[in-house]
C-alpha cells in the first residue's frame, strides 16, 4: 500500500504548497474558525497546520491516514452543494508516504487528545495519547525525504515558501471567517484574524495584497439580475512588476476562468487604453443552480449556464465603474 501511496502522492503531493492547501482544505472542512501554519526552510524541513476544527476520534487516527478514508462520503451523494473539493479521501496517506507525518487531535467530547505517527514506511501506526486542545494538527516534517528524485524537484527554499504563502493568501480571501497565521523561520508573515464586517475584510486585502494596492484600488459594490459583484480594482496608477494580483472568487471559490479574465482585460483595455495588466480582487455572487464550480479540481475553471450574461455583467460594471475615474 505504501508504494500506491506514493504514486498517488504524485498527483496530490508536488511541492509544500500542495502539501498545505490539502491541509488547510482540511481544517476549513472541519469547521475550523483559527488556522496557524508553521513553516520551516519553505515548508521542506517542517510543514505544521493547526486548526481548532470538529478534531478526529481516537478510533479513527489510523483511519484518516490510509487510502479512500474519506469521512466526506455523505457529502458526495450531494456534490453540486459540495463546495469543499476536499473529497478524495487519498491527501493524507499520499502525504504521509512521503514524508514524517504527526497527526494529533481532539474531539470535544474527548478528555484528552491523541495522536499517530508515520514515517513513510509501511506500518500500522501506533495510536498514543498526546496533550492538545479541541481541533487538529498535522506536522509534516522532511518531505520527500524517502523519494530523493521528487526532492531533486524543489526549487530554492524561498520559492517554495512564495508558493505555499499564495495558497493561504487564496484561501484566506475565500474566507473571511476563518482566521489565519502563518510563521516562517520563526517569523511572523501573515496574521489574518477574522474579518467579520467590512472594514476588517477590506484590512485583509491590505494585508494579503499589500496596502497600496488597496489604496489606489477602486471599490466595486453592484447587484444586478440576480448576480452581485464586488471587491477591488487596481487604477492604472497601480503599477506592480508581476502581473499575479489576481484574484476572483465565485461564490467563495477562487476561479481562474477564460470568460472572466477576457471581461475583465476587455473592460481594462477599452477605459485605459495602455495595454496594463488589470489588477483585482472580485467576488462573484450568483445563484449556485446556473454555474458548476467542480468542472476540474486543480484547474479552477467555472462552467456558467448563461456565459454571455455574466460576461456582459462583469464587462459592464467594470467598464462603467473605471469610466468614472478615468484620468
Ligand atoms: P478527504 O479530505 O478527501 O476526506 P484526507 O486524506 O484529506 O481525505 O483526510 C482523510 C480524513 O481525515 C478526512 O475525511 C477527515 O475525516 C480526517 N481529517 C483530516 N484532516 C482533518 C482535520 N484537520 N480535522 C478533522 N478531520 C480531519
Ligand atoms: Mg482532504
């Protein structure tokens, strides 16, 4: 079983950042309000995720830990409603195949916690009392340490920390509920706390997209036909070297789509003339029944009933909304 697991462990687990996201996924799904992420040498050396979700019973430690133990099956049977994509039930055997993995936690009505150990070799693992508060967490140490040619695969420690922060700034504007800490080399880099009304919610952008681009962003808030969009575009006096500041969310899933970067660069390009990369954070609201969210998993594609609608909505409101400001 080991060696399925690392095969499968190709397609979950790349890189500390797709190690992160599974795990991150994971604590959201479980109801988490306060994610803390600790990092060491860009998440190669130590990838910890903690989070104060439902927790996992004693019973079912060594379960979460082998292949299709998805405790997610009854969701399945409604997987339009399904928002979580976190349903595969493979993350943490694949992750704990190739690596040091430490999965302790606590159920509410459990008095004390307990916790599994593996390291990448095949054995039953050993449940053991452990002291934690409600909630769960997963440390991953040295990873890819029993698959050197994966490892040979990693890029400067930086670079792979780059990647693993972008997955938490992605997640944290999906949920602004939720809080988030990360911890780099002993340093705090993110400290998102929960962002209940409007002024911490747009503190949170100021935090994960730096504080400028808030300032020379201009502010969307429109509801129409049934769809509402709203959140931040960069002005033209925005400038950033990398083109990367963009973030679009549809109904709470961050989406990398054909039909939205084509209104939005449309609507960019016939206000300001200049061939500027557009910058944004935008949240789309529309009825779940006409888009499907789930088309590919990794690839963050939306299918929309009425494409040419939500083209023309996203296209209009921008373009009136720069027109205003127009220098
Ligand atoms: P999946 O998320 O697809 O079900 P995973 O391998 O990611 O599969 O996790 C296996 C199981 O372990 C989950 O179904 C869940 O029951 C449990 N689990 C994992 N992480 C957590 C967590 N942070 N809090 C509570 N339960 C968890
Ligand atoms: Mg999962």
């Amino acid at each position: 079983p080991r060696l399925a697991n690392q095969i499968a462990a190709g397609e979950v687990v790349e890189r500390p950042a797709s190690v992160a996201k599974e795990l991150l996924e994971n604590s959201l799904d479980s109801g988490a309000r306060r994610i803390d992420v600790e990092v060491e040498q860009g998440g190669i050396k130590l990838l910890k995720v903690r989070d104060d979700g439902s927790g996992i019973a004693a019973d079912d430690l060594p379960l979460a830990l082998a292949r299709h133990a998805t405790s997610k099956i009854r969701e399945l049977e409604d997987l339009e409603a399904v928002l979580s994509m976190g349903f595969r039930g493979e993350a943490l055997a694949s992750i704990s195949s190739v690596s040091r993995l430490t999965l302790t936690s606590r159920t509410a009505d459990a008095d004390q916690a307990w916790q599994v150990e593996t390291e990448g070799r095949d054995m039953e693992p050993r449940v053991q009392p452990a002291a934690h508060p409600v909630g769960t967490s997963v440390e991953v140490r040295d990873l890819f340490f029993n698959t050197p040619a994966r490892r040979k695969f990693l890029r400067a420690e930086k670079t792979e920390f780059d990647h693993l922060q972008e997955v938490i700034k992605r997640l944290a504007l999906a949920r602004f509920d939720v809080g988030f800490h990360l911890r780099h080399n002993g340093k705090t880099v993110l400290s998102l706390h929960e962002a209940g009304d409007e002024i911490s919610r747009a503190r949170r952008v100021a935090s994960v997209c730096g504080p400028a681009f808030l300032e020379q962003a201009l502010p969307i808030e429109i509801e129409r036909g049934g769809l509402r969009l709203w959140g931040w575009v960069g002005l033209p006096t925005f400038s950033r070297s990398q083109a990367d500041l963009q973030y679009f969310y549809v109904n709470g899933r961050m989406v990398r789509d054909k039909l939205v970067a084509h209104a939005v660069r449309q609507a960019y390009r016939d206000v300001l003339f200049n061939g500027r990369h557009p910058t944004f954070v935008l949240f789309l609201e529309i009825d779940p029944a006409t888009v499907d969210v789930n088309v590919h998993p990794t690839k963050h594609e939306v299918r929309f009933r009425d494409s040419r609608m939500v083209h023309d909505f996203l296209y209009g409101t921008l373009h009136r909304a720069l027109a205003d400001v127009r220098p």
